[in-house]
C-alpha cells in the first residue's frame, strides 16, 4: 500500500499548474487559520488583565501590570499596607456617599525592575502623602465638604512606558466618576505623553514632583512643584560663591527632559561672571530605558552606564578645585558618588544636583561612602520639613510666606503620622504627593458640584490664587493658569526652593531656602 505522503506527491504532480497553484494558496490559508487559531488564545493568555473587579482594572504590559485599582490589586508588596488603608477610605466613600463623591488617580510609574528610575520606597511615599492628603480633605473643610474623595491608584509601569494602557483606562472611567488625575512621578517622555493625552481629553491633571521645563505650559495641566529653570538658578546662586570653576556631568538620554532641562539649567554656570566650565563628562542612559526590552538587555545597559560614570573620576579629579554639577538621575549619581569611595582621596569632592536625588535610596554603601566627607553632596529639593525650622535660613522679606508654609506643613504632618507614624518624610516625596491631591481636591470642589466632570475642574486651575490659594506642606501653591500669554501657566507661582544636603546619618538637612525672584540671573 503507498505511502499517503508519496501518494499525494504523486497526485499533484500529475495536476496541471494553474491547479496546483490553487492548491498551494488553499495550503497556506488552511496554515493561516491554524496558526491564528492558536495565537489568539495564547496572545489573550499572555495579555489577560492581571485583575479587572470593580473599580480595578489592570492588564499586563512588558510582563508587568498597569492600569488602575480602588487598592485591590497591589503593585508590589512593598506597598501593600498604603493600599489596603486607601482602600478601606474608598470603600468608606463609596458606601456613605454613593452621590456625592470622584475619584482622584495618583499615577505613577511603579515598576520593581531594578532599572526603575523611581524607587519603591519614593512610590511608597507618595502613595501615603496622597492618603493623607485624601484622609484630611475627607474630615475638613478644603473649600467645602463636597465632593468626597475616592483616591485611585494607577501605574503606568517602568519609565511610564505603559503610558497608554494606563491613561485608556482612566479615559474610559467606566462609572468611577473620575475628576482628576495627580502623581506622574517622573519628567519622562511617557510622562509627557501621558499629560498631553490626559489633558487633550479635558482631565484635569497634577503634577506632584515633576521639574522638567518641558511642563511650564501646558493647558489643563499645573504643578507643585518648582520647574527646573527655578531650581537650577537657586542652585547656581548658592554654590556660586564657592566655586568659580565647573565641571558638568550630563545625560544624553533625550527622552529624559529632566535630564536634558537640568544640562540646560546648569549650563548657565558660564554664564555668570568669573565662571566657567572646565571640563563635561557625557554618559547615556537612552537604551537602559527604552520599552520592550528583556530584564538581561536591560541589566547589561545598566553596566554600560554604570562603567562609563565610573571612568569620570579621573577626569574630575584633575580639574579640582571644580564643583560637579551632575545633570542626571539620582540612581546614576549614586554611582559616581561610590566611585569616589576609593580615589582622589586627597581632595574634597562636592556635587549639585537636582531633585531627583531623592530616588538615589538611602543604603549602607550609600552611608559609608559620605562618611568620611571627602564626598558632598547638595542638591536643589522641592520639599523638607527642616525648611519650616525656624533656622532653616530663608531668604528675608518672605515672613509671610513662611509662617503660611509652616501651618500647611503642620497640618500635613499631624494627619500623615496618624496614618502612618513610621512613615518616611526627610526626601519630601509624601509632602509633595500630599500637596499635588491637596490641590487637585480644592479645585475639584471649588466647582461646588457633587460630581463634577473633569472638564469643571480644568474650568477652577485659574481660581487657584489669592483667597483660593492651597496651603501645602511644601509652601503656599498658587498659579497664574494662564496658558495663552505666559509661557509658565502650569508652574507654581513663588514657590520656595530648599538647598539640601545628604547626610551620612541618612537624614537629609536643609542648608539654606531659597525663594524664586532672589536667586540672581544667570541666563
């Protein structure tokens, strides 16, 4: 008996070819149909939501999970105690006013990879800053009662590179009666991305610890914090009567506008009289952050770049005496603060930087390496709660400022510590949570609706002023909002700039405050 495989070998030899041409097309779409039949069950497998109940709803993206959760779902163990305490707040909400509350989101790239610009411990803050801030407005009268506040979790994954996945949900809102949107973490190119899609969709939307300039103006979007522009003018003016020479450290990752606006802020150094830089050390971090890629390509690329910090030291070295003005990230910056652990032993080294020294995580390398003090490092915050001491050395004629910026702190305070009285304020991470979802509540209620769209509350970020203004824990937040004639209508008007430095007993200390209008030009 034939073999059947020979046999129809045989047969379709003997076809002619316009039949066997036929035939073959039949083959490959037979093929087709087995293949789409297999894919689509394993594409829905591999894409299945990680948990979709209620007000949740998150899917994987890059193996891991974005989207948004009522507290549900927890992102990382590290955080599950702040969530299961906003959760039980939101169902609370939920359950005594069914008509009379919105949803805020705090969104924020949490991501567990160990190339995550944001650390845990600064996603942990912020999510209690936020709680805090949801606690208070929930049991006091911030521009009134009404609405109530459900606080909303949303991750947008590592280096917000789940932008999309995370902001189609919270466009969608699916009956969660979302008002706002607080948090982003991070100056990153999906951060931006995710603002514009948010803001384009009239969501009303807040900045918490975003500097980059690339944020000074965009309709429907404001910030608390200062922008990098302010930041690096108070910077230079403190460090400039200690150094007349500079050498600049600068990531070329263009997709990082905190990074891209820092190198343009600290260039200005030159550009003050007597000063120069002597010397620029470039690195990138361009591929370590790109989407899509295995956690071993992004591991080697985190070697790359710590390699190429580390070869900086040489170089700096010999340009002493040279402050280093270091435009990059604060988990880079830790890397060059240890390669300074075992050289240029003999002389003093002290870096500037900007606010995002404080997702380099307190750690005992870290400790060890500023213990000896042949290491300094300073850099321009945007929150402490040592800038409300007494001696916290603010520039003068803002007594007025201060003292507001002391009752806001205080009462921040009282409500975070009972929430969660082992909780970490010295980086001002859960100040400026606190302060962003602050401001987003006031304005939400400022439209003196029950459940206002979001449209009402981008209709309030111009009221934001004057009487209206928000007393944060940071300082008094206020905006002009004005989109059409400034070029700084999301930026904080006035907002102080506290001068930080590490300390090797991991409680950061404020050396000086500095108040935008006092820091001398430098452009």
């Amino acid at each position: 008996m034939p073999r059947p495989i020979a046999f129809v070998r045989r047969y379709v030899a003997h076809l002619p070819v316009a039949a066997r041409r036929f035939l073959a097309v039949l083959s490959v779409l037979a093929l087709a149909g087995v293949a789409y039949g297999v894919y689509v069950p394993v594409d829905h497998l591999l894409n299945k939501p990680c948990m979709r109940k209620g007000a949740t709803a998150v899917t994987h993206h890059g193996g891991e999970c974005v989207g948004v959760t009522d507290g549900a779902y927890v992102f990382h163990p590290s955080l599950k105690a702040a969530e299961d305490a906003i959760r039980a707040e939101n169902e609370q909400v939920r359950k005594a006013y069914p008509t009379e509350y919105v949803s805020v989101v705090l969104l924020l790239p949490i991501s567990a990879d160990k190339g995550s610009i944001l650390s845990m411990p600064n996603a942990l803050e912020q999510l209690q800053g936020a709680h805090a801030a949801q606690h208070y407005a929930n049991r006091n009268n911030v521009q009134g009662t009404v609405p109530h506040i459900q606080l909303l979790i949303g991750s947008d994954g590592y280096q917000a590179n789940g932008w999309q996945t995370a902001v189609a949900e919270i466009e969608k809102d699916r009956g969660r009666h979302i008002a706002a949107v607080t948090g982003f973490g991070l100056s990153l190119a999906g951060t931006e991305s995710a603002i514009r899609d948010l803001t384009a969709h009239d969501i009303a939307s807040f900045g918490a610890t975003l500097t980059s300039d690339s944020y000074s103006n965009i309709k429907g979007f404001v910030r608390v914090s200062p922008s990098n522009v302010d930041n690096m003018a108070a910077a230079l003016s403190y460090v400039q009567s200690d150094f007349t020479r500079a050498v600049l450290v600068e990531d070329g990752n263009a997709d990082d506008s905190y990074d891209v606006t820092l190198v343009s802020g600290f260039r200005k150094f030159s550009g003050i009289r007597g000063h120069r830089i002597v010397g620029v050390e470039p690195y990138d971090t361009s591929e370590r952050d790109k989407d899509g890629q295995s956690a071993a390509d992004r591991r080697r690329h985190q070697t790359e770049v710590a390699t190429r910090i580390s070869q900086m030291t040489t170089n700096i070295c010999a340009a002493q005496p040279a402050v280093v003005l270091f435009a990059g990230r604060g988990q880079d910056l830790g890397v060059l603060v240890h390669a300074f652990s075992d050289t240029c032993l003999d002389k003093k080294i002290r870096i500037v930087s900007g606010d995002d020294t404080t997702n380099l995580p307190d750690s005992p390398q870290l400790r060890a390496d500023l213990a000896s003090g042949h290491v300094t490092v300073d850099y321009a915050g945007v929150a402490h709660p040592g800038e409300w001491a007494a001696d916290a050395g603010h520039d003068p004629g803002h007594g007025a400022e201060q003292a507001q910026g002391a009752q806001g702190y205080a009462l921040f305070r009282r409500s975070f510590q009972q929430l969660f009285p082992k909780g970490y304020l010295g980086d001002g991470n859960a100040m400026m949570a606190y302060d962003a979802t602050l401001t987003a509540t006031t304005a939400v209620r400022l439209t003196q609706q029950p459940q206002p769209l979001p449209e009402a509350v981008v209709n309030e970020l111009g009221a934001l002023q004057g009487e209206y203004k928000v007393l944060g824990a940071s300082g008094p937040i206020q905006f002009t909002a004005n989109y059409q004639t400034s070029r700084t209508g999301s930026n904080p008007v006035g907002k102080p700039i506290p001068i930080i430095r590490l300390t090797a007993q991991g409680t950061p200390r404020v050396l000086t405050v500095k108040w935008p209008g006092h820091a001398p030009p430098v452009s």
